[in-house]
C-alpha cells in the first residue's frame, strides 16, 4: 500500500472518529447509520481541501478584519453544507455545527499529535535523546 494511500486512510479514519465523538457529545448532530458517518467524513475532508481555501482566500479580508474568527464560521459552513449533502447526517443549526466544527479541530488535532509520523519527534544525536 502506498504512503499516500495509507496516509488517506488515517485522516478519514480521525475525521470518522471525530464526527462520531461529536455525535456523542453534542445533541444536535446525528447520523442514521455507519455508512452515513463514513460518507460524512469523506464529504467533509474533500469539502475542507478543495471548497475550503477558496473560500479563505475570498473571504480574506473579513478573516483579517475579525482577527481570523470568520474562520470558525466557514468550518461551521463546510458542516452545514456536509449535512445538507449527505443522507442521514443531521444537524439542528449553525451553532451547533459552530461548535462542533471547533471540537472537530481539537480532537483531531489530539489524536493526530499521538501518531508516529505526526507529534512526537525522538532524535538520536549520540549524546542525551531529544523529544520535539
């Protein structure tokens, strides 16, 4: 398996994971079934690399003006606009995909801080091992 492949893979299986935490932990985002929750997280990972910085760019001097708050609110746009798309993904509004889109970026950024090609760095210079 290739190293893009693989990589792939890891990052739809931390957005799967994060979507189906945030179902948990929020009451107003709901998934009918698994697939419906795989389709979501495909959706919204093509829809942050491709829609995503286009729209950041447009959208670049609200961002700045805001001191990049309106960031937060084109996260919770891609939600809205993934729940819109995909059967069986339901949200209740804006606020929640708000904060939903926030807790998405924390939990995905913890979980992929602990994986070997991300996070924890140790180098071997011969003398004392040094942790980045």
């Amino acid at each position: 398996m290739s190293a893009h492949l693989a990589d792939f893979l890891i990052h739809w299986a931390i957005m799967s994971l994060s979507l189906w935490a945030a179902s948990y932990v929020f009451n107003g985002i709901k998934f009918s079934d698994k697939s419906s929750l795989l389709i979501s997280a495909l959706m919204l990972g093509f829809v942050n690399a491709v829609l995503r910085p286009i729209l950041l760019i447009l959208t670049f001097p609200l961002t700045l003006l805001t001191l990049g708050l309106f960031a937060l609110v084109l996260n919770a746009l891609m939600i809205m606009l993934v729940a819109n798309l995909v059967k069986g993904f339901k949200l209740s509004g804006f606020w929640t995909a708000f904060f939903v889109g926030i807790f998405i970026a924390l939990f995905s950024l913890f979980i992929e801080y602990f994986l070997p090609s991300q996070g924890v760095v140790i180098m071997n210079t011969g003398g004392p091992t040094i942790s980045v």
